[in-house]
C-alpha cells in the first residue's frame, strides 16, 4: 500500500481504501485506488458477481437557472433537450473544430441539469460552461467535493440493491434514474455504467457518504451478497472489453466523435458548439476510424504503439492495450485509415520493436 502524496485530493472513501488493503495511485490529481486483491481478480469478480467502485473524482456539475436547458443544448452534441425528468444521457461537449473536449453523462432533474465529467476535464468543462452562460440566466456549480460517487456494477447487482434499497433499481430504465431518500440521507440513484455490465452509480451528499457505503456494503444479515471493492485497473480493463473510449486514448481535443465512432451521439436537428465542423466531417468522410484489434501472443501492445501494413507503411496507431481478463487474448482499440477498418484485415503492430499480427475485429470485444 502507497503512501499517499500530500497535494492529492481525497474522496470520502480514503480510509475504506486502506482498511481494504488498496494499493493507491496519483490519477488525475486525486488519491485512488489502482487495486485491491488484483486487477484480473477484480475484473473477473465483476463479470461474474459485482463490484462497487469509488468514483467520487470524477467532475459533477450543477446547471440551474431559467436557460438552462438553452446552455445544455449549445454545448452537447447530442440532442438532450427533449429528455423528461428522470432521464440521463451520453454525449459529447465538442470545441468549435470539432474536436472533444470531453465525453459526459447528461441528467435531468426537475428543477436543474447535472453533468458528470471526466476527472483531467472537471475544471476545463466548467470554464466552458462559464464561458456560454455570460449572456444566459444560468447558474454553474461544482458539486465535485460536496458529494460523493459509487459505481456498483455487475450480474448480481440488481438481485442484491433490490433488496437493499428503498426502490428496488432493477425498475429504473436504463440511463434513467431515481432520487431516493433513506434516513437522512438522499441520494441518486442512476441505471448506468462503464464496465459493459448492468448496474448503478449512486450520487450523495458528502456527510452521508460512509454511512452510505457501509449500508451498501452490507444486507440486514450482515452478508455482504458477495460485493467486493474493485479499483481504476479493473474499472480500465472492464471498459476496454465493453469498446468503450477513456479520454486521452480515444478521445481528445484532436479527435471527433464521427472518427470515433459516436456518430450517435452527435444531432443534426439542433445548433450545437461545433456543429458545422462535424457536418464537414460527415460530407468529406472521416480520415480515421476507431475499431478494434485482436494480436497475437501475449504481449500487451500499449498506446502509440505503431500499425503497419504489410509494405510496411503506417496505417494507423493504437490507443489502448490490454490482456482481456474474459476472453483470454490481448486486445486494443486504434485508430486506421477507413481502408484497414474492414473487419478481418491484418496489420503488424511494432510491439516495442517486434512486429507482431492483428486482427481487426467488432467492438464491443465483450457484450453482456
């Protein structure tokens, strides 16, 4: 266990951590945990049971005030406007080029918007907001260190909360959510996720935040159903498989959502901040594609490491590596020229410095 570094910022949950023998790592400035009994343990345990994770570093801003919805909507690219209370949602908040600034969950409350962020992009994301609210009757609040964030993912989940709650989640839809309230504490309870698994992440105040965990640690029995704590290894290794994009792999300021494959995500009925760059992407066709890769042996190939064609060219480059726990093979995610995105093309990846093969092949690499 690492001593910890003392200008980091502390969830709630430092001392749950310690108490549970964490190994913890500086991520994004804050003190979390990287792991617990191990990342492939971790992992597996929440393919197979569940897993509660400390999310609390992640960004969540408030967004209130009479044009609200008017501020929403000029920033996301997806089309959020028309979400009914009790609704939440993934979009993109893009730059003027196009590129990504950050990849977000939208929600709607009855009388306010809440958008969580991505750690590295909390105090980006919030001069942004800030910047396109001068002119509105808007107001932005960072509720990041007021409050606490869980995330309790896997097969069991909804089994277990069902019987824990005070309204079983296995009714909410999914990306939908549900204030709740149990002594005094009122927390949020949300239908999502980012590990491919069904699940919930659970938003409360800051002073009820260890009551609550310990409470959702355990049932009237004193079982604990088989929830263990899982930490930011696990958590990467889980949405890998899942195909789903980490800011600073797949994302960037650098990249567009259509190059990355959330087309989806990005409305052409509305004005959003880069929306005719977008469209220009659309029109002239990408000039990458993110896909999915299966190579060969062992061998973890990193971020940057190098795609090849057979002549030897470089047709593309990876941006996340990893051995998949599940499938037992190493995989990646990377961006190609949209030549090389067919499935079934074979590239050689300089795997620090041995040309090695791969696949490409379908994302997800792992559907529930």
């Amino acid at each position: 266990m690492s001593s910890t570094t003392p200008d980091l910022q502390k969830t709630c949950f430092s001392d749950y951590h310690r108490k549970h023998g964490a190994k913890m790592v500086d991520f994004a400035g804050w003190d979390m945990p990287l792991q617990y009994a191990g990342i492939v343990a971790e992992h597996q345990h929440t393919r197979q049971a569940m897993s509660i994770f400390d999310v609390s570093h992640m960004g969540r801003l408030k967004i209130s005030g009479r044009e609200s919805n008017q501020l929403v909507e000029l920033v996301c690219t997806r089309n959020v406007g028309h979400f009914a209370v009790g609704r939440s949602g993934y979009s993109l908040i893009c730059n003027a080029a196009g590129g990504v600034l950050d990849d977000v969950i939208v929600s709607r409350f009855e009388n306010h918007w809440l958008i969580v962020c991505n750690a590295s992009n909390r105090e980006k994301i919030k001069a942004w907001l800030d910047i396109h609210r001068e002119n509105l009757n808007v107001k932005v609040e960072d509720e990041t260190f007021s409050t606490a964030m869980v995330s309790i993912q896997g097969p069991k989940v909804m089994e277990y909360l069902d019987g824990l709650l005070p309204e079983p989640p296995s009714a909410i839809k999914r990306y939908h959510f549900q204030v709740q309230h149990y002594l005094i504490a009122t927390f949020n309870v949300f239908r999502s996720g980012y590990t491919g698994e069904d699940g919930v992440e659970i938003i409360c105040g800051k002073n009820v935040a260890q009551m609550a965990v310990n409470f959702l640690g355990r049932s009237d029995s004193g079982d604990t159903g088989g929830l263990k704590p899982a930490g930011l290894g696990a958590r990467d290794t889980l949405r890998l498989e899942a195909g789903m994009p980490l800011y600073g792999h797949e994302l960037t300021e650098a990249i567009d959502p259509i190059s990355a494959g959330l087309e989806w995500a990005v409305a052409r009925d509305k004005e959003f901040i880069g929306r005719e760059a977008l469209e220009n992407i659309r029109v002239r066709g990408a000039q990458q594609q993110l896909v999915g890769l299966e190579i060969t042996g062992q061998r973890i190939a990193r971020q940057g490491t190098v795609l090849s064609n057979e002549k030897g060219e470089p047709v593309g480059v990876i941006t996340s590596g990893s051995i998949s726990p599940t499938l037992g093979k190493v995989i990646a995610m990377a961006y190609v020229e949209p030549p090389i995105a067919q499935i079934g093309t074979r590239v050689l990846a300089d795997v620090r410095g041995t040309p090695t093969d791969a696949a490409v092949v379908a994302l997800p690499f792992y559907r529930r």
